[in-house]
C-alpha cells in the first residue's frame, strides 16, 4: 500500500466560465497521467458530466468519470463526496490525478475544508485550486459590487454589501492558486488587461494568471503545482468564514421540458432573449430535433448563446430539458417555461 498522496485539482469558476472545456482538453491531453474526475452540478441535469464523459479513454475510462448532481459537494461531505472520493482512489488501476469541477454557485473554501477529514487527509492533497474568470465578464464588471447599495460608498462596510455574484466570485478567486482567464480571444488585449486589474485588486495574494480560448492549455501548468491548499487554509479568506453553515439562496433554478424543435435557430433567439429579458445567468441541457437521430447542446451564459449536435439519442428518450438559472428575485418560472414551449 503505498503511503503517497494521490493529488487532487479543484477546478472552480462561475457559471459559464469554461470549466468543463478546460477539463476535456486535460482529458484529452493529459501528459501521462491516469486522471479521474468528479463533477458537481448545480441542478438534476447532468450536461457537464455528460460533456465529459465523451471523453472517456483508456487514460480516464467512463468508470471513473463521476457526478453529483442537484447539491454542493461540500453540503453533503459525509453522505456522498467522501465516498464518492473513496470510489475513484479505489479503481485498479489507481488514478494518478483527481480532477474536480465545482458548481459555478460554489464556494470553494468549504470544499477545501472537507479534505482536511481524517477519513482523506491521509490519503490525498489538493495539488491546487484553479479558478477559470470569464475575462469578457469580468471586464464587462458582471461580478462588480453593487454601487447602489449605500454601504458601498467608501464605508469600511463595503465589503458585506457585494452582489451575490460579487461574492461567489470573490470567493473563487480568494481561493486560486491559479487563475485561468478564459475567452481570452473574446476579451481581446484590452478585455485582458481589465480583467487582469480587476482580479488583482480581488485577490488577497499575488496570483499568476494565464489567458485561455477554447480551454487548451499544458497539462503540466494546471497540474502539479504542489499547493497543498488544504493546509493553507488561512490564507484564503471568504465571505463565509467563520460561519457553520452556507446556502445558495441568493439563486434559483427551474428546469424546462421543452418539445421536440424543427428549427435549432429559433429556439436559441428565443433563449437569448430570454436570458436578456430576465437577467438569466446560464442556460444549458439537450434538445431533440425533427427529423435528427443527434441531441442538440444548448448552453447560453446570459444572452451569449451556442448551440450543436454532440451524440445520438440512443436508447434514451428523445425528452428535451433545459436547465435555467439566474439570481433570486430575476427569475419568473411561468414566463420561461412559456417562452421555450
């Protein structure tokens, strides 16, 4: 039995930012390694772990290709990511590498805290926290403070009156050891040097950050970095310190059944003007299409939206379902569901 550390990478991000892209391309790039994952969703649909798990190989079989679904991985540590964890470290042969992509609502903190469990500190350390920034976004200021609130007006209180999407980002990047900042050839060299103030204004360290389209990049500069976070705990604030408990009340997330479509371009404006006439913050799940044996993806962050054929049905249902979701109070359930029927 070998007394080494399997090291495990905690991919963090919000929502849309390019998290399972980046996964795929170390997937499929791995530079040697055995890899496994475990993916965490925010909503019963599993588009991410699905994603991903076409990219099974003989580096990453589907077997160890896991997901949690419809909850926070640090919200259920004792039920099911312990033994979720405890399932990958005991395939034969053992990975050499554990990815983990967190729901874009997580704060990553409280995960790192369940590592430090007895039941896997002795088994396992967090080799870094990677966190993907939408550098587009970022520099757009869509995780910017709320200049309205009026404790945000200089006041050494500021700090307690952010968005709530101000905070879950805060939070992820307070937690980085690297920040990946992704849609690079979206943001541009100007979108890049803004989002670069803004996250170094944010962080509570120095942090490298590195741009990215498409999610490729080396496995060997996510990988590796040796961070042992989970004994680096106090240099990594959050919004949450020091309380029991955190929620994810400041969201909510409906899930849509949609009907079969004749015409993928209608369906994608009309879920672009739905995510700009509600403030929806991500759109994603399967589509079935008249007359096309392929599911069609749809995924939108706010009204930016993409669509593509990615496998046959199968076996299964042809049952179309989106997964919506936006800030608490910006989402009208009966209007959506009327909007993509």
């Amino acid at each position: 039995m070998s007394l080494e550390k399997t090291p495990v990478t905690v991919i963090t991000g919000f929502l849309g930012a390019g998290k399972t892209t980046l996964i795929r391309h170390l997937l499929q790039n791995p530079d040697g390694r055995r890899l496994a994952v475990l993916v965490n969703e925010f909503g019963d649909v599993g588009v991410d772990g699905d994603l991903i798990r076409g990219c099974a190989d003989e580096n990453c079989p589907e077997a160890s290709i896991m997901e949690l679904t419809n909850g926070c991985i640090c919200c259920t540590v004792a039920d099911e990511f312990i033994p979720t964890i405890e399932r990958l470290l005991a395939m034969d042969p053992a990975p050499d590498h554990i990815l983990i992509e967190t729901s874009g609502l997580a704060l990553p903190k409280p995960l790192l805290k369940a590592f430090d469990w007895p039941d896997l500190r002795s088994r396992i350390t967090v080799d870094g926290v990677v966190t993907v920034a939408d550098a587009e976004a970022v520099a757009a200021g869509l995780f910017a403070p709320d200049p309205a609130h009026p404790g945000n007006t200089g006041s050494e209180d500021g700090a307690d009156h952010d968005t709530p999407l101000a905070e879950v980002f805060e939070d992820q990047i307070a937690c980085a050891d690297l920040v990946l900042l992704s849609k690079a050839d979206l943001a541009g060299e100007d979108g890049l040097e803004k989002a670069r103030a803004v996250i170094a204004a944010e962080a509570p360290r120095e942090l490298p950050m590195l741009p990215l389209t498409d999610g490729v990049i080396d496995a060997r500069v996510v990988l590796g970095i040796n961070a042992a976070a989970e004994d680096d705990l106090a240099a990594r604030p959050s919004h949450h310190d020091g309380f029991e408990d955190h929620d994810h009340d400041d969201f909510d997330t409906i899930i849509v059944d949609i009907p079969e479509v004749d015409d993928p371009q209608a369906l994608a404006d009309k879920v672009g003007a739905l995510a700009r006439a509600q403030r929806i913050l991500r759109i994603k799940g399967h589509v079935a299409v008249t007359g096309r044996p392929l599911r069609l993806l749809v995924q939108a962050v706010g009204p930016r939206v993409r669509h593509q054929y990615d496998r046959p049905w199968g076996a299964a249902p042809r049952a179309g379902r989106l997964v919506v979701i936006a800030e608490k109070g910006d989402l009208d359930a009966g209007a959506v569901r009327a909007a993509l029927a």
